[in-house]
C-alpha cells in the first residue's frame, strides 16, 4: 500500500548525527526543522561566511533573512560534515547533484540513509533525483528518501503549520526519516511510491512557470486553476506511465504541493514565470528571482522523458518552447486552448 500514512507516534529515536549538503533556503530550513525535532545537525555549503554565521550566531541572512535558526553546526568541510551523519540530506540544486555527490561517496558513512530535497529531473539522463544519489553513492533503494510537499521555506522558517511526505521503497526507511523531522508545526507522512512523489515534486515547477508566466500577463484565477488543473493530469499522466500509485497525485505531495507552488509569490518558479510574463528576458527574469528555479532547467528533461515513454504533456512542451524561443509567450494560451476536443475524464 503505498498511500501515504500519518504517523501516530515517533516510532524510533531521532539520530544522533545529520547532515544537510547545501545551505540555501530549503537547506538551511530543513536544517532548522531536524535540529527542532532533535536532531544534532551540521550544515554543509560552499559559502564561508554563510556557514561561519550558521556555526556562531545560528542565522543565514543570506537565504533566510531575519530568522533565529537553532542551535546547529555550519561548515565548508564535506568530511566534517558527514561524519558519523546516519542521515545525509541533499538540497542541492538538481543539475550539480552528481558532481556534488561524487565528489562525496567515500565519505558518507556505509549505513546512512540519504534524503533528496531535491525537485527536478538530470539533463542528459532524464534520471529522477533518486536515482541519481543512488547511482552515484552505489545504494540500494532502502537507503534512499524524498521528502515533497506544499513545503516553501519561508513559511516553513516561520515555523508555520504544514505537512509533508518522506517517500521510500523501504517503510521503515521512511518513519525513519519521519521520526527525524516530525515537530510540533512540521508534521510528515510515510509513501513508498518514490516515482509519484518525486515526479509531483519535479514536474509542479514547470507548471508553476506557466502559471506564473500566465499573471505576468495580467490573466486572472480562471487561468490559473486551469493550469493547476489540467497540469495535475499531465504530472498524473507521466506517473502512471512510470508506474506511480494513481492515489498520490491527490495527497500532499501532488495536488497540495502543486497548489503551493503555483498560487503562492513565495515559489521562485511562480515568480520566475510572472518576471518572464511581465517582458524580462529568461536571464534577467533569473536574476530578478534569486536562488534556483528547477523548473528552467528541468523543463527539458522532463519532457523528454515523456516523449520517451509516449507520454503527452502539452503545458510542458509549450513551457519549453516558450523558454527557448521557439514560441512567442503570447501566443502560448491560443496554442493550448487550439488543441482537439476532448473529454476530461478521457485525461
């Protein structure tokens, strides 16, 4: 049964040792949420005075301006890092994942489970975030997790309510990772449909370009819950193919996180889009944004993964075309409204 499944209680103690790799806005709030919950946790990133600032005054103003972190490590040492870590978080940007990984594999200790907070698809493999990590850190499925859900990191360092979904091919896996991250205003479900979690994860960016390419030019709430709508049948639709569980497109990890992403200005995918809608070229509507929007980047891969298990996905395709220049966006609504009728329910 792979619906997910709340938690009645922690059903194992937190781990002694975790560590985040990338120290953004998602990885710094993740850090937060695991070190609330219990968890000794030592952030890892790039940035010297980032993770100094973590280390010593227990605050990231690059990424989380005005927000008291609690008590956690910070450093640029991976060795550091992972250390006697029994869970390893990654929340790197999706395309550097392999090189960041790589570069890593001798040091992840030989019985840590790995978590991707990671939403998007390789370039070049069309391989999903999963099995990327276990590719190149050689682990098997059980020692792999996703975590998805409506999840925005500003709100989430708030320490605003909300829930989220901890996938794995193992259950036990997952409340393990559950149990690690469970607090009084995070709460997480168990799912063991990794493809469908972690496609609803990949795929909600692109939709939210449209959408917010869609307010860019001043459409109303009609287009969007269009967007939202029919792009849940194309997440729906490529899930399927690929052997999802039909039940989690509905959950958190499908519907409410595609939701999120779409309505709110806190997505950086929504407010790419809106910035690409209002006339800013793609680089400057990147700039405008700050931080990493997957859905750019993993457009392209997710639709030809699509096309290669005959999957048709045409909010994607157009978002694709739109971003390389290949389709003017004003002419993006009339090419999708043109396509042949058809029932809904036929999907």
């Amino acid at each position: 049964m792979s619906a997910p499944a709340p938690l009645s209680a922690p059903l194992t103690a937190a781990p002694t040792k975790v560590a985040v790799l990338g120290a953004g806005s998602m990885g710094t709030t993740f850090a937060m949420v695991l070190a609330d919950a219990g968890c000794d946790v030592t952030l890892w990133g790039r940035d010297a005075a980032v993770l100094d600032a973590v280390d010593r005054t227990h605050r990231n103003e690059k990424y989380l301006p005005g927000v008291q972190l609690p008590a956690m490590h910070g450093t640029t040492d991976p060795a550091v890092a992972l250390q006697g870590a029994s869970i390893v978080v990654v929340s790197v940007p999706s395309q550097v994942a392999r090189a960041t990984l790589a570069s890593m594999k001798d040091l992840v200790e030989p019985d840590a489970v790995v978590v991707s907070l990671m939403k998007g698809v390789e370039l070049g493999t069309d391989k999903r975030m999963s099995q990327v990590i276990a590719e190149v850190l050689d682990l098997p499925d059980e020692r792999v997790a996703i975590v998805s859900g409506p999840n925005l990191a500003p709100e989430i360092a708030e320490r605003q309510p909300t829930a989220t979904v901890v996938a794995s091919r193992s259950e036990a896996t997952a409340q393990r990772v559950a149990a690690a991250c469970w607090t009084g205003y995070f709460r997480p479900y168990t799912n063991t449909d990794v493809v469908g979690v972690e496609l609803c994860g990949a795929v909600k960016n692109i939709i939210a370009l449209a959408a917010g390419m869609a307010q860019g030019r001043g459409f109303g709430w009609n287009t969007i819950a269009t967007l939202i709508t029919r792009g849940l049948v194309e997440i729906t639709r490529l899930g399927l193919a690929l052997g999802a569980d039909a039940a989690t497109f509905s959950g958190l990890a499908g519907m409410g996180d595609l939701t999120a992403t779409c309505a709110s200005p806190l997505s950086r995918n929504h407010r790419l889009g809106k910035h690409f809608g209002e006339g800013l070229t793609l680089e400057e509507a990147i700039a405008a944004t700050g931080g990493t929007a997957e859905g750019v980047k993993s457009s392209q891969s997710v639709l030809e993964l699509a096309r290669a298990h005959d999957v048709e996905m045409p909010i994607t395709a157009g978002v694709v075309d739109v971003l390389a220049g290949k389709l003017p966006l004003s002419e993006l609504a009339a090419t999708l409204l043109a396509r042949p009728q058809k029932s809904e329910v036929a999907g």
